[in-house]
C-alpha cells in the first residue's frame, strides 16, 4: 500500500466533516482501524470516509454505535467496501428500519387515540398505570408499547 493511499486524522476529519475527536471515538469503538507510520501518527485507508459516512447515516436512523459497529464488522478491512458488500448490509438495515417504522406508527396510532380522546378513561388509558402494575412487564411506557394491563376489580384500582 502506497503511503499516499493512506490519510491523516486531519485529512479524514476534512473529507468526513467531522472533529478529530470524533474520529478517535469512532476508532475507539471499532468502526475504523487505522494504522501507525514510523512516527507513530494515525494514518487511514481512503476507505475510511465511506465507513465514518456510513456511521453518520446510520446514528442518523437511529442505529447504535454498536449496532453500526457490529455492521462495519462484516465489511472487509483493507479495501474498500464494493457493491456487494453494500447491498447484503443495506438488506440487513432494511429490516431493521421496516421494524422500526412499524413499531413508530403503532406508537403514534396509540398517541393519537389517546391524546384525541380527551378522558383520560382510568379503565382503557393506555398512560394510567395504578400502582405501577406495568413494572411487571419492564421498563418504559408498557401499556403503549404494547402489553395489555392486568384485568383488575374496580376497587384494586385498575
């Protein structure tokens, strides 16, 4: 590998538009793996830019640095990504965007009817959570992620 394949941590950080210290985070959690000159100084593949890219899109989307991590580790060091490759990572987030969109419209389904119907009705509110009876379930908003609350007698409270 010619060393004028190789980029500088402030090369990368021009190309990529992001902050030196952004780039040693991302190389601290595994997306980019640079390598040493003589001199000890970071040097990157031109393949590098379209990781750190690809990383900026993804958090974008909501995607995990490990998520991405675990991504970017299918990928091929030391060249540069090609179609191919692109196009089995893009079917795998495909998915997992799918997923996500369906499970965003439920939610905002739920907060609609919820926020619409004005009544905070102790008996279908999917917010009223007598004596935090949806702990059971985990944590977060249960009842509008999905788990139906326990049929209680009116003087359980529920």
């Amino acid at each position: 590998m010619k060393g004028t394949d190789l980029l500088s941590i402030g090369e990368l950080a021009d190309r990529t538009g992001l902050s030196v210290s952004a780039i040693r985070f991302y190389e601290e959690k595994g997306l980019v793996h640079p390598v040493r000159n003589s001199g000890g100084q970071r040097r990157f593949l031109r393949a590098d830019i379209r990781r750190l890219s690809f990383a900026l899109v993804a958090q974008e989307f909501g995607f995990t640095i490990s998520e991405i991590a675990t991504r970017l580790a299918q990928l091929p060091e030391g060249r540069a990504p090609n179609k191919a490759d692109w196009s089995r990572m893009s079917r795998e987030f495909r998915k997992h965007l799918d997923d996500r969109i369906e499970r965003m419209t439920t939610l905002r389904d739920k907060l609609d009817a919820c926020i619409g119907c004005g009544c905070l009705s102790m008996k279908s509110c999917r917010l009223y959570n007598a004596g935090d009876a949806a702990a059971r379930h985990g944590r977060g908003p249960r009842y509008l992620l999905g788990d139906l609350p326990d049929i209680a007698s009116p003087d359980e409270g529920g």
